[in-house]
C-alpha cells in the first residue's frame, strides 16, 4: 500500500467528497478520509471546513487514526475555538488512560492546541500526568508546561505548575530531568529576573548527574542550562569543568559545543597559573579539530565558533593551523570561514606554509574565495612582519595573471602594506601602473590613486596618470573623487612646478561641480590652505599617518565575551547578540563570561608593582577586594565629572573641598579640615589647621603611618608662627610615594599622626585614588588593544557613573585633567566608547572602556576594565 | 527551540509540514522556497536569516529538509537533529526520496511527532522507536501492561538504545574497522596535510544486556600498562591481537552507549551495546600514516593548444594484500577538444562532462607502480584567467587501517544468561578507503 496517492486527488468537490466519506461506517474508509485530509493540509490546501467531520473521528481505539485527527487539531483547532471544544472531553478522557502512551499522546497535544478556552480544561489533566507514576508521561508533561506557558503564562503561575516543574529537576528519571531543564531555562527567558532556575550548588550536582544517564539531546539542555551558572569560586567551576570534560568525546557535534561553552565560560575563573587550567586547554584543542570531520554543515557552525575561540584564546589552537586548510571540494560556506580562522592563526612560525596555501586558493574558481584569498595575503604581510616581502612578491605574481578580480583585489591590498611599511616596496609601484586600465571597481581605483598621490615625487609620469582619471571626473564614485583630489593636491606640493593647471582644475570640479557636500568641504580647505600658506598645507597634507594595525576585523571585545556565552546557539553562528535577531523579551538579557577569581589577580600586581611588591605579599586576599571592586575607582571618576565650574578649565584635576578629619573636641582644641590635590605632578595635602582652645599652639609635626602606595610627608610641616586661639593657617603639605608601604583597608585610607606642644593626635582620612595617576598614564596606542586583548581574562569590574551631562569629548576633555588619557574612541551603535588608560604612581596600569549613549540623561553606562599590567612596567 | 519542519522535493513543493511553534506562520514555507530554493545563485550558507527566521536546511539526494525558527536555538543540535531525522526516516523506510516520503508521510507526521516536542528533541533511537511506532499501523491495542510499561521505560531509560529481552540462539557479533585516509600533497610529494578518520561499526547479535569492553592498541592505555608491567596483558589473548606497536590517537568521540566519564578517567572504553548495527566510536590519527598510494604527476604545457601529462601511481604496503577499486581522476582544462591516453594497467577513459581522465585499475599489490600518459588537445581560447588546476584524485580501497589501528579484545560479560565470553564468535575486518586523497600539480 502506497500512500503517496493522497497527494494527487485534486478534482473541485473534493471537499464534498472527502466529509461523506469521513462520516463513513466504515473504519477503513475513515481512515483514508482522513489521511487524505492530512495530505491536503501539508500540501496548504484549506481543509478547516471539515472540522466538526474529523474530531468526530477523534473518538477511536485505532491510535493511528487518533494520531491523524490530532495532528489536524493542532493545525485547525485555532481557527475554530469553539468547535475545538467538542475535542476536550476526549482529551481529559485519554488523560486517564490505563496505556502511558496514550496519556503522554493526550497531554503532548492538548498542549498544542493554542485555544485559551481549551487550557482551563487542561489544567487538571496536567497536574496528574506531571506526578504520573511513568516517566514517559512526566517528561512529556514537563514539556507541556512549557507550552502552556506560552499560551497564558498567568495561569502556569497561579496553578503552581512552575514549583511543580522545579521539582522534576529531582526527578529520579534523567530523561524527565532533562526535559524539565528545557521546560524552565525558555521559562525563565521570557522572566529575566525571575528566580525560576534557582541554580546552587546542590542543583547543578543533580543536573551533572542527569548529565551521565541522559539522551543526546537531554545533554544538550543540561549542559546548556548549566552554561548560565555562575560558580560561587574557582574551586567549584574546577569541579563543574572536570565533571563535564568526558562530555568532549561526545559523538553528538552539539553536545561537544555545549561543553565547550561550559569550559570556555567557567575558565574565565580558574587561575592561569593552576596546572589544571593548561589541562584544560589542552583538552579542548582535539575535539574542536574532531568537528571538523563532521556533515558540512555542522562542519560550518563549528567554524563559526572556533572563530570566536581563537579571538578569545587564540593558545589553544595556535599550533593546528593544518586543519584549517581548504579541501578542493569543500563547499564556498566552509572554504570562506577556513580562510578567516587561517589568516586569525598565521604566525611568524607558519607564514611560509600559510602563504603557500593562500596562493593555491587564489587560482580557484570561486570569485569570492579568491578575493578573500588575494585578501588575506595582505593581511599576513600586515600581521607578520618577517613575510611581508614575499607576501609582495606573491600578490605581485598573482598581478601577471592578469584576471581581473585578483589584479584589483591585490591593489587594495598592496596599499594598505604601503600604509604599514612606508617606503619599503616602492619599487613595484611600476608594474602597479602597467594595470591602471584595468582597473574598474571603485575601491582598486581608489587604491591605486592613493598610490600614486603618495609616491607622486617618484613616478615620473604622475601628473599624466592622475590626469586621465580626471577626465571622467563626474562619473567617479565619490571614494574615488576624494580620493583623486587629495592625490593631485600632493602631487601639486610635491612638484609644484608642472602641476598648477591640474590643481587647479581638480579643485574647481570638487568644489564648483559636485554636490557631493565632503568632496566640496575638502576642497575650499585644500584650496585655502593652499593659497594661504603653502608651507602649512604641506604640513597638513604631508604629514606623516598613524601605523595601521592587522587587527582591524575582530570582533569587539565586550561583543566577543557575549557571543562566547552563546556558543553552539544562532548568535555564535550570525556573530550578532541574539537581542539582534530575535524578537521580544527573549534574548535581551546580555551574558557576560564571569570575572577571574581574585587570588590570580594578587600575584599579577604583586609582580608589576614593585617597590608594591613587599606591601602586597603581606596581605594578598584583600589587596583586591578594594582595588579591583572598582568602586573606589568609580567614586573618584564621578567626583571628577561632578565637577561643576571646570567646563572651561580642562587641565589641572579635581579638588575634593576640604573636611573635617580631626574634631576639636577630640583633639584637646585642634580642629584639622583637609583635602589632598596633584599639582604639576605633585601630591599635596592642603590643611587648615585651627585652634579652638584658649592657648597658644606650636610645634607642629606630621607623621604617616604606613600605607597602600607608601605616601609619606616629603618634608616637615612649615607652621612658621604660632597658632593663636581662633586663628586658622592653612598649610600645604607636599607628599612623596617613598614611605613604607602596607595593604590598608580600605585601600586608599591613610593613617595620620599630628603633634603639637599639646599632645600628639591621631586621625584617618581617605585620598580619592585620582590622586595616584600619573601624567605620563598615556598608553602606547599600539599596544593597548594588544594588551587589552590579553587580559580581559583577568579582572574586570562594571560600575555606572550616573547623572552626568557631558557628552564624550568633554568627558574626555575633562578626565584628561585627571591623567585619565583616552587613547582610542570609537562609535557603535550610538554609543561613544572611549578606551582610557591610568598609571598609578606605583607603576600599575589601568586600562578602562567607558560607553557613553547620548541623550541618555542618566546617562553614563561605564564598564571599565580594571586591569593590571606589568607588561611595560617590566620592560 | 525548533518552531517547525518543512520537507521540500526539488521543485520546491511541500512535503511535509509540521508546525511546533505559534511564532512559525505558513508563509514561512513559501519564503524558504522562494529564498533559497528557487534562489538562483549557490547556497552560501546553511544557515539562512529572513525577515527575522531563521533557516536551517540540509540535503539529502534532491530532497530539502528545513528546520525553522525565530528564536536563539541550539545551531549545532538543529543540525544534529536533522541528520538524525534522515537516519530515523531511512531505518524505517529506506533511501529518502520524494516517492518514499509521499509513501511513507503518516508514519514521518508520526515520527515527527515523537521524536520532537514543542521543538525539543527527544529519544530518536531507531531500536526503541520502533517497538512503538510501526509501519504496519499501531500495535498500541494488542499490548499487555508489562509491555507498554517496558517500551516506556525504554524510551526514558538509562539504556534508551537496547530493549530488555532480546535472544539469539547463537551470540555472534562483528566488528568493522572502516578508515577514511585523506591526504593533500604538493606537485613536489611534500605531505601538507594527512589524517586518518576512522570508524569502528559493530554489528552485534548478543543475548540479554550484554557489557562490552572495546580494547585497541592505543598509545595511551600500553603506555600505561607498560609502566605497570602487568602480566595478564589482556592483548595476548584475544583477537587479532599481533600488532605489537601502538598508534596515537589524535580524538575519539562514542556512540552514547559508551561510559564517557570512564573512559575519561581510566580511557577503557565499556558499554552495553544496541542491537544490530551501530556506530561504536569515530577517531582521528595523524601521526605515523601509512599511505597506501603516492601520486607522482607531471603536466607540461605544449604551446597554447597542448598538454602532456603522465602521473605514475605507487603502492606503499605489503606485497601480498592486494589494493582494490582504484580510480585516479585526472582534471582536463574547460577548452580540451581531444585526449589520446596510454596506460600501462587497467582502463583509462576521457570523459569530457566531467571534465577529467578517469583511470581505473581492479586490483593492484603492494610495492607496485604503474603509469598514465595523456595528451590532451585545446581548443585556442582568448579567456585570460588560467586554468585553475584542480588537484589530481584518487580512489581506493585497501585491506588493512592506514592507521595502524588494531583491535586488541572485545569482551562480553553478561552475568544473568548463561555464555560466557569465549562463546561469542567475533569477527574483525579492516577497511581502508580513501576520504580525499588529492595530488596537486
């Protein structure tokens, strides 16, 4: 028996035809309707008007008939909520089936027929079938909560069914476990701040447990549940790590990602320096290469993910660079996102065989390969130093084949190897001219007019060529319009004497011709400049340009930590955070990896910091619970920005207004007021000294008590005259970093002894750690991104400043003033992101990212990066 | 989760259509279809975004299997899961083609059903399906108690993939090593990249539940029982356990049949198997290959209109086992009007819509070499872009795992029936194919 003829009634009384039949006596009879039915539905045709025909069928000991009629219940029952009705007795009915599959049957799709008037129905067949005495029917019950939930998430609440479903996570059934993990983690999705996945210690050993005895998929739901738990210290995320680990041998891709999610997620709190966590590291490298081998598909999700993986920790694959390589038969989807990890992974160590590769690739068929092949040879010149002349030499034999995609694409490239190695490869700039006609796309023609514009003094015939493209000026796209103009401007300063006309004509076509409003803009400005002082302009137009980094496609760093959360799932694949592509309240919530624990972070400051070193080691746990709790940090940044009067004033740091430290009464009539201040690189304590008693004071002297960052007086107290009673003097004491240095707590709480002829007094104050950065805080702009890339790992802290009024270069302008540098901004999604860098006078680093939304009155998101690195200190 | 399933024939017209999710409306199929079916361009990606869906698709054949959703699933598992449904659906029915899945479309909505809840995958292993879903209708009416309790039990169970039961009158099981060697050489026989992917297939035929333990000379485990210089090497006694060296295994992943957390902590691989054929473990090697066949070629261009090539093949292993279903596939240019070939064993043939030389040679010994020359005419072209030079493919099968592999025991201890593990006949073969085993030149 064939049912394939089900497909092909398609006569016009069908309808008719098929309702007499499905009021058929006969069971066989029926049963064809019905089928027939189901055809006509998958297929799109509208069969609802045979609703009331086909749940009369419902009612039958033929389970395949049964199967049928509910299969066209889920599909119609919406469109007909009150005939679905009539399906409800039949339903509670099978509830109570003495067969469990039956039950399991009934509940699963009631829970599928989305009629609100249907789930006041289900409620009680739910709640017995979810403490059912088979498993079978409690997992498909876990499950049906979830729909229900769906449907009317009120009702799932008030009936108690979400306390019900948390119970099943005890359930002696894994399969059961399994489910009701799923069933709660896309509950608790739509709850972002619900405690429903009351995740603690005692849970997850019950999950880890499931974990063993599950299906595949169970795996996949534990696993990934467990993904959102935060371990309360290393030495749990060790546990959970080791538990998950046999996970890894998995033959199931998806449970392999999951785990990897797991590991890659709780390492983030394992000390690097623990001969577990290179363990660990180790063992992530084969099962990553074994996905590999998998369907082409899978194969490309995989790919997707490592790509996340080598950007975040690039060590663990760094010597499999192999397995990267394309395979002739590959499909385009595979090849491309090989060539991505391919250029991630290149390293001096491997450029030759990389290289070797890259120039297979970009004989291939595929127009877009190639050009990412072409690509990526630049990249590697720009990556590694040692192989920039061959890659030149590579794309300049890849120039004589003359195709006309790989010409344009290694243009593009070649500029930017000029951008990064000036005056080095200028010798192929000829063959570079032999394609000028060739070229048609506008991004090699900007290159090459760059090119030339650039090396103008050593092209002989530069005017000549710039000339041609001039003629059709108009057509240009604008790129290379900006392009053209800016290149005959450095023609003109360069060879001022044969190029006059052609200035001059190319300046009247940007600025009299075009609308385009840049293209105009640049050139009155070239054209002032130029006719004002031309000395000037050369200055300008001349002037030497910033490096450019290899660095310029990863993905930003708080984006990267998100995605690496999201590992296996859409987001790893899109590289976008699912709050991108999906609607509602899913996905909204951002996952961040957790902070490292903070005993690694000791022994890091305690090797950068030196004349630190000793004050540190006294004390290593909570040096710091302060430090690192940005707070102290976060205070002093929002002093500096409440700063009211100093919009006009960038330079010079905040001064806290003085208070009172020391109180008259307690000080046998010595009142002190203080404030700390950095003026001109030095620290100075302002004190007011007043004499509240009735005789006179002298003798003045000040000691420090040992603290964090060894502050100590740098001469003595100048109190010159005696303090009569009711004067006040105020006193500025300079201070130096040379004292004794012990961990205080807070960290920045300074113990103070003063004397008189009276009596000697005792006080604590707190400098703002503002006080601590130094001038020259700026961090090398080439290594900060390098370095930030290296340690998000390690120590990270978030804290919002709020209700400041500023947008971001006058936040900027301002913490300048402070020796809070900026060294790069950047603009994404609306927001401002200013990456920042501090040096503290023990000659720790701090290096900070802080988002700026605009128009946001509350309006500072700040997420600073607390990080401590010897790198230069040691250097 | 998964929001819905489409099957499309390669026309494009629906096969079949489950809907899980409220989020997942019908005019989802249509843009599939339109998007990427009907989409005239290669397929560059298999993950595809519209409007806001998500599209996860496979092929099978000319069939399309289409997984859709709106919110961020599991990629990987989606994917996992639609080969699993084409395993599911060829177990019961056989190859999946537009006539057997219009054949067969009540039990798949069946199977769908089972297998995927509210989009979630559950048990989809053949051996318990199909103690409850049939072909021949449900047997659901004519079951006793104990046997809707034990397929229940089954299918939540700890041992989803075997049921309790099962007798043969004679306990047999056989083990297939099958390798897949790959291998990419420069025109210069330099090895830029080799690997080994291998499988371990058993078939098991065992009475009652069965433990196994899988032992292979693996680095690893006579490493460590070198050191600790036991005596009752358990690779004396049993199968085709000669071999004495060991091979380095680069990763293994097992059926989940097998205790991973044992053989995490002491690498001894153990588990009770499912009945019949199954997948008991897939590694990778690429230390110590053996390649079974080197390609030497040489191409030499004659002018614009003329190319000579000859590629001599060597076989590389012992002489007295015998290579078979060899096939070296040599790329010929867009623009050859002719080939003249001469070889010196087997049959060579030009075949000019597949744009190569096919060379096959039935059998062939170790250490033995054999040669191909061919002249290939061209027609003048003005078509600047070179010829691209695919790598030049073979094809082979070899008696023996270029791996090294062997099977050193597989023991079956069941304590309730009675036979012990010298009364299982067992049976172990080796089979080397070539996965891509390419020679540029």
């Amino acid at each position: 028996m064939t049912d394939s003829k089900y497909f092909t009634t398609t006569k016009k009384g069908e309808i008719f035809e098929l309702k007499a039949e499905l009021n058929s006596d006969k069971k066989e009879k029926k049963k064809e309707a019905v089928k027939k039915v189901i055809a006509s539905m998958t297929v799109g045709k509208d069969v609802s008007a045979l609703f009331p025909d086909v749940v009369n069928c419902m009612q039958t000991d033929n389970l395949e008939l049964k199967k049928l009629v509910y299969l066209y219940l889920m599909n119609y029952a919406k469109s007909q909520p009150d005939m679905a009705i009539m399906a409800v007795n039949t339903f509670v009915k099978d509830c109570e089936d003495p067969n469990p599959l039956i039950r399991a049957l009934a509940v699963r799709t009631m829970g599928c027929i989305r009629v609100d008037k249907i789930t006041e129905y289900l409620c009680e067949p739910l709640r017995k079938c979810l403490k059912d005495e088979d498993p079978y029917v409690r997992k498909t019950a876990a499950v049906c909560v979830a729909k229900l939930h769906d449907i009317n998430a009120q009702l799932v609440e008030d009936q108690g069914f979400l306390d019900t479903l948390k119970d099943l996570i005890s359930d002696s059934n894994p399969m059961v476990v399994a489910n009701a993990v799923a069933a709660l983690s896309e509950i608790a999705e739509s709850h972002p701040n619900s405690n429903l996945l009351d995740l603690n210690p005692q849970t997850i050993n019950k999950l880890l447990t499931a974990l063993n005895e599950c299906t595949e998929w169970g795996q996949i739901f534990i696993l990934d549940c467990l993904a959102n738990y935060m371990p309360c210290d290393d030495r749990e995320s060790q546990s959970i790590c080791e538990r998950v680990t046999p996970r890894l041998s998995h033959a199931n891709s998806a449970v392999v990602l999951s785990a990897v999610k797991v590991l890659m997620k709780f390492m983030e709190m394992l000390p690097k320096d623990l001969d577990y966590y290179g363990t660990l590291l180790k063992k992530l490298a084969p099962p990553l290469v074994t996905l590999l081998s998998a369907e082409a598909e899978l194969q490309y999700v995989a790919l997707r993910n490592i790509n996340l993986i080598v950007q975040k920790r690039p060590e663990i694959l760094k010597h499999e660079m192999k397995v990267f390589f394309v395979k002739y038969n590959d499909p385009i989807y595979v090849k491309l996102e090989k060539l991505d990890i391919m250029i991630r992974l290149a390293s001096q160590a491997n450029i030759a065989q990389v290289l070797a590769e890259l120039k297979e690739y970009a004989t291939e068929v595929d127009v877009d390969f190639v050009r990412k092949a072409v690509r990526a040879i630049g990249r590697c010149a720009i990556k590694v130093e040692q192989s920039a002349e061959r890659c030149v030499s590579t794309l300049l034999d890849l120039i004589q084949t003359k195709v006309n995609y790989v010409v344009q694409e290694a243009i593009v490239v070649i500029k930017d190897i000029f951008r990064k190695y000036p005056n080095k490869y200028e010798s192929v700039i000829a063959t570079l001219c032999e394609n000028l006609d060739s070229l048609d796309e506008p991004e090699a023609r900007a290159a090459m007019i760059w090119i030339v514009g650039e090396y103008a003094e050593r092209i002989d015939n530069a005017d000549e060529l710039l000339e041609s493209f001039l003629e059709g000026f108009h057509d240009e796209s604008a790129q290379v319009q900006l392009q053209l103009l800016t290149a005959i401007v450095k023609l003109f300063l360069k060879k001022p004497t044969e190029t006059q006309e052609l200035v001059q004509q190319v300046l009247s076509l940007a600025t009299q011709d075009s609308d385009n409003p840049d293209l105009r803009d640049r050139g009155y400005i070239y054209w002032r400049l130029l006719s004002t002082d031309p000395v000037a302009a050369k200055e300008v137009v001349l002037a030497e340009k910033p490096l450019i980094s290899e660095e310029t496609d990863l993905i930003e760093p708080t984006l990267l930590e998100e995605l690496i959360c999201h590992i296996g799932t859409l987001a790893s694949v899109y590289h976008k955070p699912p709050s991108a592509f999906v609607e509602g309240s899913r996905g909204v919530q951002h996952k961040r990896l957790p902070a490292r624990a903070v005993i690694t972070l000791v022994k890091r400051t305690g090797l950068s910091g030196s004349n630190m070193g000793a004050g540190l080691g006294v004390a290593p746990a909570a040096m710091p619970a302060s430090l690192g709790g940005a707070p102290a940090v976060g205070g002093g940044l929002g002093d500096l920005f409440d700063l009211g009067g100093g919009v006009g004033m960038p330079t010079g740091s905040y001064v806290a207004p003085k208070t009172v430290w020391l109180l008259a009464i307690k000080a046998k009539g010595l009142e002190i007021s203080g404030t700390f201040a950095r003026r001109g690189g030095i620290i100075q304590m302002d004190l007011s000294l007043t004499n509240k008693a009735m005789s006179v004071m002298t003798d003045f002297a000040v000691q420090f008590n040992r603290n964090s960052f060894g502050l100590a007086p740098a001469g003595p107290m100048q109190v010159l005259t005696p303090l009569s009673p009711n004067q006040t003097i105020d006193v500025s004491l300079p201070l130096s970093m040379s004292g004794p240095v012990m961990k205080m707590e807070p960290l920045n709480n300074l113990q103070v002894a003063v004397k008189n002829n009276i009596d000697v007094f005792y006080f604590s104050c707190q400098y703002p750690l503002s006080l601590l950065f130094v001038e020259d805080g700026r961090f090398y702009r080439q290594v900060f991104l390098a370095t930030w890339k290296d340690i998000p790992n390690d120590s990270e802290a978030q804290f919002q400043i709020k209700d400041i009024h500023l947008n971001s270069d006058v936040a900027s302008n301002k913490l300048q003033g402070s020796n809070i540098f900026t060294i790069a901004k950047r603009t994404v999604e609306g927001q401002d992101m200013l990456y920042q860098s501090i040096k503290l006078t023990n000659g720790i680093w701090v290096l900070a990212e802080m988002r700026i939304q605009t128009g946001n009155p509350n309006y500072t998101c700040t997420v600073p990066r607390i990080v401590y690195a010897s790198l230069l200190h040691s250097q | 989760m998964i929001g819905g399933l489409f099957i499309y024939n390669h026309k494009g017209e629906v096969l079949i259509s489950r809907v899980y999710r409220d989020d997942i409306g019908r005019n989802a199929v249509d843009a599939f279809r339109v998007n990427v079916i009907h989409a005239r361009q290669q397929v560059r990606s298999p993950v595809t975004n519209i409007a806001r869906t998500s599209f996860f698709h496979i092929k099978r054949s000319n069939i399309w299997l289409a997984a859709v959703t709106k919110q961020n699933v599991n990629a990987a598992m989606v994917f996992e899961f639609l080969y699993k449904m084409c395993d599911v659906m060829s177990a019961y029915f056989g190859k999946i083609s537009e006539e057997n899945i219009k054949n067969n479309f009540v039990l798949i909505y069946e199977l769908l059903d089972e297998i995927l809840d509210f989009g979630y995958p559950q048990n989809s292993e053949t051996g318990a399906l199909k103690t409850f879903i049939t072909q021949q209708g449900i047997k659901g009416q004519h079951q006793t108690k104990e046997e809707q309790s034990q397929i229940t039990s089954q299918v939540t169970g700890q041992i989803g993939w075997r049921r309790e039961g099962i007798k043969y009158r004679r306990n047999e099981l056989f083990l297939d090593v099958l390798e897949s060697v790959n291998l990419l050489m420069s025109p210069q026989g330099q090895v830029l990249s080799a690997h080994v992917s291998g499988r371990v297939v058993m078939k098991s035929y065992l009475s009652g539940m069965p433990e196994c333990k899988f032992g292979m000379n693996d680095k690893i485990v006579i490493d460590k029982q070198g050191k600790g210089g036991t005596t009752d090497d358990p690779g004396k006694s049993e199968l085709g356990g000669s071999g004495k060296q060991s091979i380095a295994i680069d990763d293994c992943t097992f059926h989940q049949c097998v205790r991973l957390s044992k053989f995490d902590s002491e690498r001894s691989i153990s588990f009770i198997p499912p009945d019949g054929e199954y997948e008991l473990m897939r590694y990778r090697t690429t230390k110590d290959i053996i390649l079974p066949f080197r390609v030497i070629p040489l191409v030499r261009e004659v002018g614009r209109t003329k190319l000579e090539v000859k590629v001599v093949i060597k076989s590389n292993f012992k002489p007295s086992l015998l290579a078979q279903k060899i096939e070296v596939r040599i790329p010929t240019p867009l623009n050859t009007s002719g080939v003249q070939v001469i070889c010196m064993k087997g049959k060579a043939k030009y075949k000019a819509s597949e744009n190569a030389i096919v060379w096959k040679i039935k059998r062939m010994a170790g250490m033995k070499e054999s040669q191909i020359s061919a002249e290939i005419e061209l027609l003048p072209t003005n078509d600047k872009k070179k010829w691209a030079r695919p790598p030049i493919s073979m094809n082979f099968e070899v008696p023996f795992a270029p791996s090294g592999l062997k099977v050193r025991y597989l023991k079956v201890f069941e304590s309730k029936l009675n036979y012990s593990d010298h009364d299982v006949i067992k049976w172990v073969r080796y089979i080397g194919r070539s996965g891509i085993y390419e020679t540029r030149c």
